[in-house]
C-alpha cells in the first residue's frame, strides 16, 4: 500500500488531478488516513448493468473465449452455489470482465475486493450466457438484476461494517462480530467463536483500509481454516466448502443460520451465581463476551442491535451492582430487565408497523419527514425526502413479515439506514441531537432517534411563499414519483418553518397542493393557473404577510 500510495504523489499529474496533493504532504500512516478519507460513495457514476449495446458487449466476450476445462470445472461449482446465492446466479465461472472490477470498484468504494471477483465471475457468465439468446437485452436484464440488487445490499453492510470499526471502540466492533458468528453457528464452543470473531474484526479492518489483496488473502485464509473446522463449527457450510474460491467466502457468509443447541447451560449462572462479580471483576471483557455469546445462542431471532442493547444494560448492572453489600440481590433482577429491554424495542418496532398499516405507503412516508424535519431540520428537504423514503422502503418490506420476523428486519435496516445518516453528520455535522444519537452508543443508536425531538436551536432562515411553495408548468410534466417527492419537499419546507404546529395544519397546504396541481394541469391555460391558485395554497402559510387574503382552491375556466 505504501508503494502504491508513492506512485501517486510521484506523479504529480495524478496527484493535483485528484486533489490529492495535500494528502501527498504527509507522512505514510497519516498519507493512508487522507487518501481513505476521500472514498465515497457516488451515485453519479454510469451503472454497469445498462448495456445499451448488447451485440458490442457480446463480440468483445467472444474474443476473449473461456477454456472449456475452465469452463466445466466452474459450471459444477455454480450448481452447488446456486441454492446458496438465492438466484444472485445459475452459475459462475473464473472470467473476470476488468472493466466490470473498475466500474463496480468505483461506484461501491467500500465494497470489499473478495466479493467485487465473486459477482465479476457471475457478471461474466451472465454475459455469456445472454450472448447466446435472441433477446439479449431481455436476457441482461434478467440475470444481472440479482446481482446488482446483491451488491447493493452487501455494500451497504460493508460500509456499515467500516464505520463501526472508526466510529466505536475495537470491543463494539467484536462485539457485532461475536453476535453474528454466534447466531450462524450457535453449536460452535465459546473459545472457538470468540477467536474467529477476533480474526474477522481484524479482517474487517484491514478490508476497510483499501488493501484489496491483504483482504482477498485473508478472507481466503480465513474461510480455509473455517471449513477445516466446518464438523464442530456449522453443518450449514458443507456445500460451500465445496467450493474454490472467490464462491467459498461468499457463499459462507450467506449461508443459513445452523440450528440452536438444545443442550446450551441456563442463563441464570450470570444472574443467579454468587460468583459473578469475581468473575465480572478478574476478567471483565471474557466473562461480558461470554455472556453475549450464550444469550445470542438462545436468541437468534433478535436483531444484533437488540442484543447489543441487552449486553449493555448487563454491563451497566453489575458495574453497579458489583459496589453494593449485597450485589446478588441487585443483580438477580437481571433477567427481568434484558426482557424490558427487548420487550420496549419490539413495541415501538410494532408500533411503527400499525402505523403503516393505518396510513399506507405515502401518508407513512409523509409522517416520516414531519418526524425526522424536526429532528433534523438542518439537512436539506432533498435529503429528507431520501433519507425517509429509505424508512418508509423498509416499513413496506418488514412490516407484512410474521411478528419475529418483523421486529428483526426493521431493527437491521435501522442500523444501516441510520449509519448512513450518521455518516452524512460525520461529513457535514447537522446538530448536537444527532451528533449525540451517533456517537453516544451503538446499540442504543435507534432508540435514541426514535425519542429525539424537536431540534429547538434550529432558526429557519425566513423564505417567502413564493419559496415554500414553488408552482410553475414543470409539475404538470412531471412523473408521479417526481411529484410526490416535489410535494415531500414542500412538506418539509413547511415543518422547516413552523416545527411546533399541529400536523393537521401540514396536511391540510399538501392536500390542497395536490388539488391545485392536478385541477391547473387539467387546465386550458395551466401557467396562469397554477399562479393566480398558487396564491390560495400560500395563503396557508402561517403568519407570512404575502400570502394572507386568499382561500383555498377553487375550480375556474383558464
């Protein structure tokens, strides 16, 4: 890496073209830091998956034939991958398009590299496979959806995976490690466990650090010694061993949860044993990571977050408990607490579920930006709108789940939605609820936005009604997707302005909007329209001198 970093502050084109020279004045440790810092991710550039010339794409593939050998010995791999990848591929095979590995590089910076040559495989093939049919543009459509939904989702978790390993301290980034081996290989013992969710927090980290080929090897490493192990560590992971790498990595990670051990010690010896303080006391992190490991076991229905929380409220007790006389007494009541704890975070997932079902997708998606504009009202109504339009994706997908099944996939995508606004603040700082909700605790990260209110310390920056309520003939051209987010914009501008009034006054301007809207667009002379009725629909903003001597909308021949 140090090599490589010289190359480029060496050539001095490179380095002033990608505004990297002022990284090129420092040293290698804090070189490397710099450079990371300018990875991010760019919505802007070209997808790889739209091919707009599919016969172009097909005669560059066939210049490049694959070896049958190669082929063959890679098509079997894919029938044992296939189940496993749940459709991401039919079968995958060692070709990689290097111009694939560049675009996918770039628009998914913290993708990590094992994975970017396992989907370079599946593209590949889906590339050859496609060449052979009639409709090729039908075909690549087809076949590379999968993988491109698969890529988007494990970017985000890669991404999310980094951020824990800067943000918080190398015990919370085990921590998550430990739940998450634990809950796929609940019959695996404790000392096996805690040592691979070491070596995987310590791959992490060196993953996140952009040293694609150390990641690449010790994944491979990694996964070696997990399929050496594979008798007493998951009966999930056979067919995966199966494979050659890159497939045998990916396919491990996504491999089913192994079944619970039904032999697995009672919980009661952390909350019923005379001994816990010794034992919390001469060895604090192994005995607490212990604790994690057998309450994840018991529990791999509960989200990692929500284990978390749990864990810590363990933690906070005997730090407490552990001072008194009696430390037994104060901390038998352990159990009844993990369950309020569980119990709380259920409630308000279910809560939110009710809701959705009570207003629907967009009223849902509506409730949403009043909550978090106030929360937030610093950031613009652009990102509001696609920050909790990503909550409101999530309530849709969740909330039709069985109860179980519900409260974990809401709390999952709570964690990655919410890294990413925290990422935003870490950025660009929004306010001191925020900064506090991100940094304070990652387990209790959700629970916190979810109690945050209004953001009192907010001044809005006065905007006349022409600027609330932007009305021209555009928005009779518009899309509906683009129509609803011009009036989520409008919404939250309003909330932005008067974050103490009562929603039924917010609901009351976005119902008329969009009555104005579709009535003027109807409309013979529509421009006209929307101006002399964009005046009744600011007549609306409360306490703006322009706008007060109008009613609501009412229909005119224009």
């Amino acid at each position: 890496m140090t090599t490589f970093l010289e190359h480029i502050c060496n050539n001095q084109v490179l380095a002033d073209r990608h505004v990297f020279s002022d990284c090129c004045n420092t040293n290698n440790s804090a070189r490397h830091k710099c450079f990371l810092s300018y990875k991010k991710d760019v919505a802007g550039y070209s997808d790889i998956f739209q091919i707009s010339n599919p016969e172009q794409i097909c005669e560059i593939d066939k210049e490049n034939p694959v070896p049958v050998k190669e082929k063959s010995a890679f098509s079997i791999s894919a029938q044992l991958l296939t189940p496993l990848f749940q459709g991401v591929t039919q079968e995958c095979k060692i070709l990689p398009s290097w111009r694939y590995i560049y675009e996918t590089s770039r628009k998914h910076p913290f993708l990590y590299g094992p994975t970017i040559l396992t989907m370079s495989a599946c593209y590949e093939t889906a590339v050859q496979s496609c060449c052979r049919e009639e409709n090729k543009t039908e075909c690549f459509q087809i076949k590379l959806e999968p993988i491109r939904k698969y890529i988007r989702e494990i970017s985000l978790r890669h991404h999310h995976l980094c951020e824990i390993g800067i943000k918080f301290n190398h015990k919370v980034a085990k921590a998550v490690e430990l739940v998450l081996l634990t809950k796929k290989q609940p019959r695996a013992n404790f000392s096996e466990i805690a040592k691979l969710a070491m070596d995987i927090k310590n791959l992490h980290q060196i993953c996140c650090e952009g040293n694609a080929v150390a990641c690449v090897l010790g994944r491979s490493q990694l996964m070696n010694y997990t399929c050496s192990k594979q008798a007493t560590l998951s009966s999930k992971i056979t067919p995966c061993c199966e494979l050659p790498e890159p497939f045998r990595g990916e396919c491990i990670i996504i491999s089913e949860n192994d079944e619970p051990d039904p032999s697995s010690l009672p919980l009661s010896r952390f909350t019923e044993d005379q001994f816990v303080c010794k034992q919390f006391t001469d060895k604090q992190d192994d005995f607490l990571q212990e604790f994690l490991y057998e309450y994840s076991r018991r529990h791999p229905e509960l989200a990692v977050p929500v284990i978390l929380r749990v864990d810590t409220v363990y933690q906070n007790l005997l730090g407490k408990c552990c001072k008194l006389e009696n430390p037994l007494e104060c901390y038998s009541h352990g159990e009844e607490m993990f369950q309020r704890v569980v119990r709380e975070s259920h409630e308000h997932v279910k809560n939110q579920c009710d809701l959705h079902e009570k207003l629907g997708d967009s009223n849902f998606h509506d409730r949403l930006i009043v909550l978090y504009t106030k929360k937030a009202p610093q950031l613009s109504a652009q990102e509001l709108v696609i920050f909790t339009k990503n909550m409101a994706a999530a309530a849709t997908k969740c909330c039709p789940l069985n109860d179980e099944q519900q409260f974990a996939c809401m709390e999952n995508s709570a964690k990655l939605i919410l890294g990413a606004l925290c990422r935003r603040h870490e950025a660009e700082p929004i306010n001191a609820g925020v900064g506090h909700c991100c940094d304070d605790s990652y387990a209790f990260r959700k629970p916190c936005f979810d109690d945050l209110q209004v953001d009192a310390t907010y001044i809005s920056p006065h905007l006349s009604c022409d600027q609330v309520v932007n009305l021209n003939e555009d928005l009779c051209r518009a899309q509906e997707e683009e129509l609803q987010t011009e009036k989520q914009k409008l919404l939250s501008n309003l909330v932005k302005q008067e974050p103490y009034a009562a929603e039924m006054q917010f609901q009351s301007v976005i119902v008329d909007f969009a009555h104005l809207v579709e009535m003027c667009c109807q409309a013979e002379k529509s421009e006209i329209c929307l101006q002399e009725e964009g005046t009744r629909v600011r007549a609306l903003i409360w306490e703006d001198p322009t706008c007060r001597g109008a009613t609501r909308p009412v229909s005119h021949n224009y």
